[in-house]
C-alpha cells in the first residue's frame, strides 16, 4: 500500500494558506516520497491543478498525476482566489469555524451542481487540466463522481490513451455502489471509493473490484473528518448516525493504546486490495502525521482481530 495526496483543499479560498505555501506543501509531500498526486479540475475552480503543476515543474518524472473531470465550473484565477481568501479571513476573524481534517473530504462539494460527461465536454476538460498541470499528459484520468455509469464514455474516451494524453482511465466514485457497478465496466482501470472503519462494507466492493484486475484507490479513510470532529466534540458522535461504531472503535483504541487514526488506517493497510490510499494533506503537519502512521508497525493480529468482531457486528444504516 503507498499514500497518495488529496489535493482537495490545494488551491482553494477554504484552504486558507496561499499560493506559496500551497505549492511548497505538494514539494514537500513529494521530497518525502508521496509518489501519487489526486487532483480535480473543480478543486477550488482550477486552483488545486495550479498548484500541482507549479510544484512538479521540472520534476514531473518522479509523480503519478491523477485528475478528474465532469463537473462543470467556471475557472478561478489565482488573483480572484486570493482576493476571495482576504474577504473569507476577515469574515472569519469574527466567526470561529467548524472543524476541519485533513483526509480527504470534498471541500464545497456541495456548490457543484452540475455534471458534462459527454465525449466533447471531456476531452476539452482534459486539455485545460493538462494546460493547468503543465504536462502532455496525466498517469490516471478520473470521471469525478459520475451519477450513472456509463460504458460507451469510457470507450471512446480510450482515444485519449491511444493519443498518450491519459495513461489510465478511472472513476472517482462517490459511493460503494457506484464502486461496485464501475468496476464491471471494460476500459475501467482505476476504481477511487470510499474505505474506511465506518464502511467496513466496502471491503468486498473492493475485492471484487481487484479480481477484475481494477486497482483501488480508497479514501475517505479517516471519514471525510468525522473522527476529527468526534475527538475535538464528544457531543458530535451522539449527533452522528455511526455514533455507536466510532465509540467502539475508540473504545478499542484506548484498550489497546492505539491512536484512532493509527486504528483508521490500519484497517486500510490490512486489505491487499488497496493499492493506495488517499489522504488530504492541506498542512505540513499533515503530511508528518500520515507519513509516521504509515511508518508504524502494522496492527498487532489480535486487534485486527478485535477489529472484525466490532465491524462484522456492525449494520449499516444502524443508529
């Protein structure tokens, strides 16, 4: 299993740190030896895939580049979201914010509202993402969230391949469904899902997937900052529908002396289906505190164990 970046929060007026730091965190990550860079086009309307192609200029050789497209935005200039962070600052100086993780979870996914994955709307796509990179091309070109599944695209999105602007097609799933139904589809060679202690049913999404010789990419390890929110507001957990689970996984944790997230991403780490694991890391101290749990010893077998007792009991949808 290797760490890749999740540059969701790259680029953005809700990351908050500025171009430069934005930049020398993807060079950061990458001097460390994170290898794997996932990108949108819509992460902070363009900005995310600017910082990308700023910080692999002059060493694109030593990353896999992976982007998606099929959301429909209209592209930010670095002017527009910088003056746009002075006015969130100052607004902010006078309301506190709500908690923030550095997993992974979509940053104003809310604000997309409209999707074009028609062959045109692609392909054009594409070439501003390769424009913005600064590349001729990139190693995985994604579908980002599609709603339906849709074989004949990635069919005829197989010319990209053929013209070695993409080296391999995925989907950027946003549900273990859709995991399970993209994996089957011809032409499909990365499959991005969520996978993580809160959905331990993705696991044999995620099998299945790689019987099929589809490489799987999970996210949402840490939950899109659901732990992070149980551990700074004990309250939240009563609010949250898997209250009961993140108790027992903290529980577990604490017995054991076992960091919740070194507990998150060991579970990860313990399925050989996962090729890679995505992690967003908007601050430095996010890429030490992934790097050092990716570093650890892996879960003792007798907590993996413990582990499944308590995911295995676990229905989904249970309050």
């Amino acid at each position: 299993m290797q760490l890749g970046l999740g540059c969701v929060n790259l680029g953005t007026v809700s990351g908050g740190q500025g171009w430069r730091a934005d930049v020398r965190l993807v060079e950061t990550a990458i001097d460390q030896g994170i290898r794997i860079l996932d990108t949108a086009d819509a992460y902070g309307n363009g900005g995310s895939e600017r910082v990308v192609g700023q910080a692999i200029r002059g060493r694109r050789d030593e990353v896999v580049v992976a982007t998606k497209g099929g959301y429909v935005f209209r592209e930010r200039s670095r002017a527009e979201v910088t003056a746009r962070r002075i006015v969130k600052t100052t607004r902010d100086r006078v309301r506190s914010s709500g908690p923030t993780d550095g997993d992974g979870a979509a940053v104003g996914a809310g604000s997309y509202a409209a999707h074009d994955f028609s062959t045109t709307a692609m392909r054009s796509a594409l070439d501003a993402s390769l424009r913005r990179l600064g590349t001729d091309h990139v190693d995985v070109y994604q579908l980002h969230g599609p709603d339906e599944v849709m074989p004949d695209l990635i069919a005829d999105l197989r010319g990209l391949v053929i013209a070695g602007k993409v080296r391999r097609l995925g989907v950027g799933c946003e549900s273990i469904a859709a995991a399970a139904a993209w994996s089957e589809v011809a032409g499909v060679d990365v499959v991005q899902m969520p996978l993580g202690v809160l959905d331990p049913d993705a696991v044999e999404t995620a099998r299945a997937a790689a019987r099929r010789g589809v490489e799987v990419w999970a996210r949402g390890v840490f939950a899109g900052g659901v732990l992070t929110a149980a551990r700074r507001d004990p309250a939240y957990v009563q609010r949250d529908p898997k209250g009961p689970l993140i108790n027992q996984l903290q529980a577990l944790a604490d017995e054991r002396g076992i960091d919740l997230f070194a507990l998150a991403l060991g579970f990860a780490r313990s399925i050989p289906e996962v090729s890679t694991v995505l992690l967003g890391m908007s601050r430095p101290e996010h890429i030490q505190r992934n790097l050092a749990l990716a570093a650890a010893p892996e879960l003792a077998p007798d907590v993996l164990a413990e582990l499944h007792v308590i995911l295995d009991g676990w229905t989904p949808g249970a309050a």
